[in-house]
C-alpha cells in the first residue's frame, strides 16, 4: 500500500496510536493509563506517521475525537447524514487511499457487560446450551429481538460510516471491529472504566453470554456496513482465545493494549517496516 491513510475514531483508535508509536522508535505508552481522559477530552488530537520510504512511503494521519466532542457526523432535518463542517477539514486535501474508523465500539459491551435487573440469555443455535452455571434463572430472548436491538444500537455508526464513504468516494473505508470481550471477571473488576457503577451495583455477566452478544454484534454489523459499502475488520485472530481478548492483549475492561493495536495494524498492511514521525 502507498499514499496516504487517515485512521478517526475515539477511544479504541488509542491502541493504535499507540502501536504506531512504538513502532517509530518512541518510547512505549503506559497501558496501565486509564483512559477515563477520553470522556471529558473535548478536542481532537492528530498525529501524523510516516511509513515506508520514497515512493513506497504510506503516511499515516491519526485523528482521535474526545468522548466529549462533538460527533463526527450529524443528521440532516431530511435524515441525511453527513461529516459535520468542522470536521471536514480533518479530511481535505486529496483523498486517502484508505480510511479507517474505530468510532462506536463500545455497543454490545454496554448492552451486555453487566447483569441486567433481569438476568438474560439468548440461544444463537440449535446447539447453544445457554450460559448455564449456578447463576440466577435467565429469561430466555429471541435471537432475532437481540439482533434488532443491536442493530438499532448501531444505527449511528452505520450512517456515520456511510457519510464519509459519501464524502470520500474513490477511497475505501474499512470500519474495526472493537475487541472481544475479556473472560476474566476479576480483570473487568479491576479496570471496569466506565462501567464501574452498573458493574458494583449488578455484577459482571457471565463471560459466555458477553460472547455471544460480540459475536451476534460482529455478525449484524458486517451486515449493515455491506450495505453502504464499508468492510467491517474482524479482530486478530491472534489476539483471540476461544472467542474472547487472550490475556497479553488485555488494557481495561473493554479496551486493549499496544500490542492489540500492532496486530490490527498489521491486519491493515501498515506494520510491516518502520514508521517514523511525519
């Protein structure tokens, strides 16, 4: 890959502007920094990279919105949506040769990471057992009334994805998949970010259940990001143990490490030489 590449998005972009960090030489990030920053940051940070060396140099620009800005996009009175004004800018110039997003991300975590008041399950096959276990009975709902709703979850990211497939129209847009969700109940406990409240006052939901509601959520996403014609990135089969985030890639309760965001980078054909600051 040669040109220039733009990577937008918000918390979950932080692995790999850490990665690419690292891989220029920079000393590493702290991983163990919570990234509770990212909720009242207000602004956006760019960082530029560049990759590779005279006419196979690809430049790298990173654009990473504060939880507290304002979104990228916005919804026309006539339900068009499209990249708001000021953010615009962020993308002038001549059009990359790839666009990643890592916006959203947090969707079926916040629709499953914690127990519900009423304790959940939904059988995605024939041969799903449910969670089982010596937890509470566990109301059974229907597959596809989890599929609508986290569909409907994602609505906003799925326009926001075809907003800028609208505005960069000769450039691919390729949208990453958050990571899996961790197994461990204690790693969650200690590092829950933003979760802490409904973590304490209703407890971790059962890991096989966090799986299934990912991969239920990877499988509607996929398809609706088809739709306006953005590929959805699957996370590192690297990273991956038995369907969730292995341990060296673990951060916080939703988020992964550097070494997580290397490995994504190397999904995107963009870790294989050395990166240098533009």
């Amino acid at each position: 890959m040669t040109g220039e590449v733009v990577l937008v998005g918000s918390s979950h972009l932080l692995a790999l502007i850490s990665a690419a960090t690292t891989i220029a030489g920079e000393p590493a990030p702290d991983d163990e920094t919570p990234t509770d920053f990212m909720w009242t940051e207000r602004g956006v940070t760019s960082r530029r990279f560049a990759l590779g060396e005279g006419d196979a140099q690809v430049r790298l620009r990173f654009h990473l919105l504060g939880g507290a800005a304002p979104s990228l996009c916005k919804q026309l009175a006539d339900g068009t949506t499209v990249v708001r004004d000021r953010y615009r800018d962020l993308l002038a110039g001549e059009p990359p040769e790839l666009l990643v997003s890592t916006l959203g991300g947090n969707e079926h975590s916040i629709f499953s990471l914690y127990e519900h008041p009423v304790p959940f399950d939904v059988l995605a096959g024939a041969d799903d057992p449910g969670v089982g276990g010596d937890g509470p009975p566990r109301q059974i709902v229907p597959l596809e009334v989890v599929r609508r709703e986290l569909r409907d979850r994602a609505e906003g990211l799925v326009r926001s994805c075809a907003a800028l497939a609208a505005l960069l129209p000769t450039t691919e847009v390729v949208q990453v998949m958050p990571p899996p969700p961790i197994a461990d109940e204690a790693q969650i406990r200690r590092r829950p970010e933003v979760f802490v409240q409904v973590v304490e006052q209703f407890g971790v939901a059962p890991a096989p259940l966090r799986r299934k509601i990912y991969e239920i959520h990877e499988a509607t996403l996929r398809d609706a990001l088809s739709g306006v014609g953005v590929r959805l990135l699957s996370a590192p089969s690297d990273a991956c143990d038995d369907g969730y985030l292995a341990e060296p890639y673990w951060r916080e309760a939703t988020h992964a490490n550097t070494a997580y965001g290397r490995l994504v980078l190397e999904q995107l054909g963009l870790a294989g030489q050395r990166i240098g600051t533009a």
